[in-house]
C-alpha cells in the first residue's frame, strides 16, 4: 500500500485510558476539532485501523483547551475488545464528528429548561452519555435528578462523577447487590407513586430494550421521555440509511436527525430488529479474534483462512 | 493486425464467468499495439466534432494523433490540459453518449475508442511515474475546498497550480467521493487508479484532512473567519439515498445503494479482513436502473447472490451506460423490466422475503422527455428475494446549506451557483458538481471544479 506511508500511525492519540468495570473502559482521545464546537447529545465516530469498522460512539465528556474529547465504551463484539486492548500512547486511525444533534436541553431556551424538573434514567452503558448532560446542567444551575441502574455492583460506572453533577442520585441494581434492587423502571414507579416526586420530563438513555420499558413507564404518569438510539451506522452523515427508524409516521436518520428522539413516537420493536442484522457475522468475527492466530494460519485443512 | 477500418480494435475483459467471482478489473485494457492502431483509425479532423461531445474538450485528435506516433508523454500532456482525471474519466464516462456520439467515424461503423484510448494513455503515464505539468510559485492565498470528490480534487489541482494553498476537507476517512466510495472496484480499481489520482493532486500542494464534516466539525463561515481561507469550493455531492416509501421499507434486508456500496467499496467488506460486515443473501434484487443500480447489482453478485434489478421502464430506458448493461447481463444478472414493486414481504422476524410487483407499460412522454410508466391493472406478482437494494437516486445533503448563513438552494436542495464560475449567493463562496446539478457525472464534476478554479482566482485577484 504505497499511498498510505506518509500518514502518521498514529493521528489521534490516545491520551487516558481507565478501565471502569471488566467490560466497560473510558478513554481521553486528542481530537481538538471535535472537541472544538461538541455538545452534550453528540456522537462520533472512531476507527481502530485501515481495517476497521466505523464505531458509533456518544461523546461522554470534552475538553476545548486541551482538544481532548472522552469516551465511555462496552466491549460487545470483535471490533469494542479490539478497542479494549489499545493503550496510552497509541491511536485511533479516524475519530470523526461531532455527529448528531446536540440535546435539546442544550439548545432550547436555558429559561424554559430551569422551570422543569428532569428525570434521567441511565442504563448500564447509558451512565455515560447521561452523564455530559447532566453536567451541563449543573454547571448552567438546573440540578436533575438521576437513576442509574445495572446489572450488578461491578457494572455500576461514573457513580462518584455523577455525584458531584446530580441533584438527588438514585443508584439501582437487577441483583440488589448495591443501591436499590430492581430496573429503573422500578425505581421510577416507586418516585413517583411512593415519594411525591414530580417530573416534567425524563431522559432515558441505555439499550433499547430499556428504553423501550422506561417510555412505557413514563407514559403512565404523563411524563414526556427523550430517548437516544444507537440503531448500526456507517458513514453517520446522512449517506446510507443504516440507521433509519420509524418515529412517528415518519422514517428519521438517527445520525442527523438523531440521536435523541421523542420516546413516545419511537418504533422500538423495529429498531431492536434492525440491531441484529449482522449478528451471525459479527459472532464469526467475535469467534475469529478469540481463537486468533490459530485459525488464521492458513493450513488448508480446516478452511478456516477461506 | 488488421488494418485502421470500420470497426474498432476489440479490447480484452475478463471472461463473464470468471469475473462473477472477484472483484478485480472487468476491462483489461489496450495493449501499445493495439492502441496505436485503433488510434490510427481518428482522422485527425480539422473539426473535430468528438471535442464538442466532451464536457471538458479535451483535444481528443491531438492526444490520439500522439499516441499514434508513440510519443507517450506528449498525448499525456495534451490530455491533462483539459482533464486533471484521466485514468477515472477513460473507464467511466458515458462515452457513447459524449465524445464518442459524436464522433465523424461513428457514422459509418465504429467511433474511435477515445475512452479506452484515453485510459491507455493515464495508465501509461502512471506506470512510467510521468507526472501533470507544475508551474506553482506559491501566492499567499489559502482557499478551502469541501469535499475529496471529482469536483474538489479538480477544483484544488487547479487552484495550486496557480500557487494557491489549498486544503480539502472530506467526511469520509478516504479521499475519492463516489470514486472511493460509490463506484465499485472491477470498475475502478482504488489502490491502482483511484489513489494515484489523489496523490497527484497531494504531489501539487494540496492539503487532504479527513474527518472533517463541514458544518459539524467546523462551518464555513468559521472556516472564513477563524482560519484564514478567503474562498471556498463546495462540491460535497449527492449523497443523501432515497427510498420509496413503500411498506417494508424498514425490514431487516433493505438497503440503499449508498449503504450496500460503502460497505464494500469503502469499507472493504468483500474483503476478509475487514471488520466491516455486509448482507449476504442467496436472492438479492436491486431497485433502479442507473449505473448506482447495475453496480450494487454486480457487486451482489460477485458476493454470490442470485441477483435481479427490478426497473420500471424498459430497456431502451435504462439510465446506465450500454457498457454496464451488457456486462451485467453477461455476468448473469436477471433483469425484470416493465416492473415496479409496491410492497416489501416479510417473515415474523421481520427479514425480507420477497418484494410484491406490479407490471408497466409506457405512457405519454413525462417532464423528463422520456415515456411515462404506468401500472397494468391487476398485474401484481410476487418477486422471491431475501434482500432489497434502493438505488433509485440521490440528492445533496442539506447538511452545508442549512449551516452556511446566505447560501441559497433551489427546491431539489441543490446550491444554486451559476454556470459560468461556479459562484453562489454568499461571497467568496463556490459550488460545483453534484451538488449543484444532483446526481451527474464525473467529468461534469470535474468540470464545474475547474470552472470554480477559475472563478475564485479571478475573485482573489480582484478583492
Ligand atoms: C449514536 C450511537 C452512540 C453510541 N454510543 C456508544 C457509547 O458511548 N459507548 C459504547 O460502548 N457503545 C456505543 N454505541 C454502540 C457501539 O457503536 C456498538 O457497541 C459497537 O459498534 C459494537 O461494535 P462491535 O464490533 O464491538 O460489536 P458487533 O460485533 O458489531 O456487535 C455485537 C452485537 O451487538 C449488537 N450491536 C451492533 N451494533 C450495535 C450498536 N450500534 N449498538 C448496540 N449494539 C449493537 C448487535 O446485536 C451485534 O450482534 C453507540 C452507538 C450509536 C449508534
Ligand atoms: C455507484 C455510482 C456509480 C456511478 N457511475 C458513474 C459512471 O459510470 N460514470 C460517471 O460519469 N458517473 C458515475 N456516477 C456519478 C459520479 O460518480 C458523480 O456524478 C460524481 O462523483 C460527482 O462528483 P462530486 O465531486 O460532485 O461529488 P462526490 O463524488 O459525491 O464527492 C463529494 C465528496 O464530498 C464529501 N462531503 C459531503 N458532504 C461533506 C461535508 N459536509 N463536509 C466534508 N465533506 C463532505 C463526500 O464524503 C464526498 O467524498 C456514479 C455514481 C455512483 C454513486
Ligand atoms: S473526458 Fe470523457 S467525454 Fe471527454 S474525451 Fe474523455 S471519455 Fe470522452
Ligand atoms: S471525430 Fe473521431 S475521427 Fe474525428 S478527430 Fe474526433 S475521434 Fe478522430
Ligand atoms: S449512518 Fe448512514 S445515514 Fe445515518
């Protein structure tokens, strides 16, 4: 590849890496241009090397001065535990964005905003894209009101972080094993039935399946919900239509139009359809980087470098 | 060989059968011999009627008569006056309706081959490393150009050998455009053609970045503001897909030809290691038929599907160049003309598992000039596929008008800017190629860069 020799291995450095749970890491990645204008609600979108995929990632925190953007990462597949293994000191081949639309909150009038009481409900992984908003939040005087659910004690991530942004912080696990025991689903039927609270709108970001649940919650108490999709992407620009869903009696691009949408009107049982297009693949891929090098030697017999 | 008649020297392909099942080039390309003597067969006419059928006239009978005596460098150097992309334009233009429509020897048997003629010259060239004239001293100027596609690479070879510091900025992590992304490799091989025309334009000055999304990374009027450039050239395309609004749209199965592309264009799919992953259904049918359709329809076949296009009109209709047609059809795509389908069928899982169609007929010519298709009652039929490939057209991504202040677009969202220089309604700002026309052509985009180069030089100039 003779065109390739001039660029820098590394162009985007990897500045901090902290792993937060077995399965979950953040890291602070230079990329002053997306730092530059990058709002709570945004995306990006990282590349490993001249081979990968492009990843669809939520920008969890940034920071202007130094031109460093964070990011919050599950390993799922082959591409999330490849990622997982890059140190400080080394790269992403591309990190693209900001993509998407900021949050609402971050945009609409700060007046209007101040006279709400919002709700987020953070799922697993969502704790993190939660978390920039929030602190925007705090930082312009709003204090929201958080629930944090996982699966388990281990899983629950940015609890210390979270609590210096939160107005009252609400943690829960399915085991019980720390906080409160059950889904967040739970917990804000228990607020709302139980504790007197009254919320004006509540933003619900995790996986879909959740997503899915908290907006069937809300509904009951009237509580207008935002939700943030991850539906698969490729260019996220606006190019493909990978990341179309039905919202509404209409067919929104997630990476423009998104990623936040009215939970309300979101065809959830479309999109977590749409999530499992490539899944034998991606298992073979997953498959491929755990057995490694033993099934790419190309000895003939077991076809495996077919 | 035989002697410069009527019919022009055939050139060598991949055999259909052989070529179904890799990605690599279908066209071989002429040998010296061979094109010197279809070369011999232009007249070399006073006037030269070809040149007119080429958007950019291009000295077509001055690169052939060169080529004819064998000097190389002399038919490159003529050919580069007017074409900053050669090796692109020689394998995909619709010649037959360009510069080879209008050629004096088509009306008596075959037009020469300038398109083949031409890509046997920039092939050449890049072999022996003969590289495009330069004569730039650096003038101080900085302009930024939107976009890594025909029109952006033309737009800033251009404006650097005027000595202007030029920097593109592109979306994507490749430069190209449609070329990288959208066109497929046994068409227009990337590592071979496509980056040594990007480097070319590197190797005059210009600065590539990559990742840029003008308008979310940085918007024009920052790009003015803050970081010095005094003009700056659009041609970021067309590349939002549309779809037909038809239920099962959104089925597990369905995609754009944009998509469908990328992934394996871009991204590699095709490739083992890429990480990248692309639907592979044993029965793939492609919707449209333009060239985006035939291409999406071949690659679904090289990745081993049984593959229809579903088109509703009919042959004499079909918008891809005759080239494309007849390799599709050679390589054993099924083609369902006359048909336009109206529902997408779906298991309980939501996968794709056909495609309900009805039957057309030809009516009263439409806006458009060409005869309208309407339905045949009571014709519907359903179509057995496991996968549904869009390709029924694109438009430009509003994404840079709605982020520029004063920028003006038409109806179809397309940047008006005139003609002549590419200019639009906010000063010091330029546009070209898809983005203005929509959906077009490569040497039309290369043609509105160069005209933009022209109108921006002429606007610094005389700031
Ligand atoms: C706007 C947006 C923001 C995101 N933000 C974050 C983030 O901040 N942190 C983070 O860890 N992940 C985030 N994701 C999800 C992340 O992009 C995927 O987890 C990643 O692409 C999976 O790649 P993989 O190769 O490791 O897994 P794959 O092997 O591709 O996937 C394994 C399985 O996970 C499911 N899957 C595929 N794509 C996605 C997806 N986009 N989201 C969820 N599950 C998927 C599929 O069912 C698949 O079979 C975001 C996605 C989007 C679209
Ligand atoms: C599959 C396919 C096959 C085709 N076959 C042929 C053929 O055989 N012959 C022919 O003549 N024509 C063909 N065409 C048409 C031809 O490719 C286009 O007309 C031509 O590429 C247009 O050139 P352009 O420079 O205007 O735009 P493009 O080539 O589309 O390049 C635009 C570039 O701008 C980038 N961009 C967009 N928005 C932004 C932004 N906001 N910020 C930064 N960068 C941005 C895009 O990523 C892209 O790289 C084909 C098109 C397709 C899709
Ligand atoms: S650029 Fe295209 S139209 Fe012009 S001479 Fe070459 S092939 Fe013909
Ligand atoms: S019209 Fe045909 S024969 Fe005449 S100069 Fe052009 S290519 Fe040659
Ligand atoms: S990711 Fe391609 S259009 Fe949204």
């Amino acid at each position: 590849m003779p065109f390739k020799q001039e660029v820098p291995s590394v162009m985007y450095l990897i500045k901090k890496k902290k792993v937060l749970c077995p399965s979950i890491f953040l890291m602070e990645v230079e990329a002053p241009r997306v730092a530059q204008y990058c709002e709570p609600g945004q995306f990006l979108i990282v590349r490993i090397d001249e081979n990968g995929e492009r990843i669809p990632l939520t920008i969890c925190d940034y920071d202007r001065e130094a031109g460093t953007i964070t990011i919050v990462v599950q390993t799922i597949g082959a591409s999330t535990k490849r990622m997982m293994d890059l140190e400080e000191g080394q790269g992403f081949h591309d990190v693209v964005g900001p993509l998407g639309q900021p949050s609402e909150l971050v945009t609409d009038d700060i007046e209007e905003v101040k006279n709400k009481k919002i709700l987020f409900v953070a799922g697993g992984l969502g704790t993190a894209p939660v978390y920039p908003q929030v602190k925007w939040l705090h930082e312009h005087g709003i204090d929201a009101d958080v629930i944090v659910g996982a699966k388990t004690k281990d899983l629950v991530i940015l609890e210390e972080e979270m609590g210096k942004v939160a107005g009252n912080l609400y943690i829960t696990t399915d085991d019980g094993s720390y906080g409160r025991s059950g889904m967040v689903t739970k917990v804000i039927e228990d607020l709302v039935e139980n504790e007197g609270k009254k919320y004006d709108l509540c933003v619900a970001i995790g996986p879909m399946i959740m997503m899915k649940f908290c907006v069937l919650t809300t509904k009951k108490y009237d509580i207008p919900t935002i939700v943030s999709m991850n539906p698969i992407m490729v260019d996220g620009t606006g190019m493909c239509g990978a990341c179309r869903l039905t919202v509404g009696d209409e067919i929104k691009f997630a990476c423009i139009d998104g990623p936040e949408f009215d939970g309300y009107k979101v065809n959830f049982d479309e999109a977590m359809g749409r999530m499992r297009l490539y899944q034998t693949q991606e298992g073979e891929a997953l498959l491929a980087l755990q057995e490694g090098k033993t099934h790419h030697g190309g000895c003939g017999n077991c076809g495996g470098d077919k | 060989m035989a002697a410069p008649g009527f019919e022009r020297v055939p050139i060598s392909e991949q055999a259909p059968e052989v070529r179904a099942k890799n990605f690599e080039e279908v066209c071989l390309g002429y040998t010296e011999e061979e094109a010197v003597v279809e070369a011999a067969r232009c007249l070399n006419c006073k006037n030269p009627r070809c040149v007119s059928g080429c958007p950019v006239n291009i000295n077509i009978p001055g690169f052939i008569t060169a080529l004819k005596d064998k000097d190389f460098k002399r038919s490159y150097e003529i050919l580069t006056e007017s074409s900053s992309l050669p090796a692109v334009c020689g394998r995909v233009c619709p010649q037959e309706t360009q510069c080879e429509a209008q050629c004096i020897r088509g009306i008596k048997g075959d037009a020469v081959s300038i398109g083949k003629l031409e890509r046997y010259v920039a092939d050449r060239a890049r072999e022996e490393g003969t590289k495009m004239k330069v004569e730039c001293a650096p003038n101080g100027h900085k302009v930024a150009v939107i976009g890594s596609g025909p029109a952006g690479l033309t737009c800033a070879g251009d404006l650097a050998k005027l000595g202007y510091e030029v920097t593109i900025f592109e979306a994507l992590h490749e430069a190209g455009g449609v070329l990288t992304y959208g066109i497929p490799e046994f068409r227009l091989p990337k590592e071979k053609v496509v980056a040594p025309e990007v480097e070319n334009v590197k190797s005059l000055g210009v600065k590539i970045e990559t990742n840029v999304v003008i308008g979310k990374s940085v918007t024009i009027d920052e790009l003015m503001e803050n970081e010095g450039f005094e003009a700056v050239f659009i041609g970021s395309g067309a590349g939002l897909p549309m779809f037909m609004k038809i239920p099962g749209e959104n089925a597990k199965g369905v995609f754009s030809a944009n998509e469908y592309l990328t992934r394996n264009n871009l991204m590699k799919a095709f490739r083992e290691n890429s990480d990248t992953p692309i639907f592979k259904g044993a029965k793939v049918a492609v919707v449209g038929g333009g060239n985006v359709a035939m291409d999406a329809a071949r690659t679904a076949l090289r990745l081993g599907a049984d593959t229809t296009i579903v088109y509703r009109r009919s042959a004499a209709e079909l918008p891809a160049r005759a080239e494309e047609v007849e390799h599709a059809k050679e390589e054993g795509i099924k083609f369902e003309l006359l048909t336009n389908p109206v529902e997408i069928l779906t298991d309980d899982q939501n996968n794709v598992t056909g495609m309900k169609c009805v039957r057309m007929e030809l009516g009263e010519p439409d806006a458009s000039g060409r005869r309208r298709p309407v339905v045949i009652e009571g014709s519907e039929f359903e179509l057995e596929t496991n996968a549904v490939i869009m390709a029924l057209g694109t438009s430009p991504n509003p994404l840079i008008a709605s982020t520029t202040k004063g920028l003006e677009t038409n109806k179809w969202k397309c940047i008006v800017a005139d003609e002549k220089f590419g200019k639009t309604s906010k000063e010091g700002v330029f546009a070209g190629g898809d983005a203005v026309t929509g959906a077009a052509t490569v040497i039309l985009a290369m043609g509105a860069g160069k005209a933009a180069a022209k109108g921006i030089d002429e606007y610094i100039r005389n700031k």
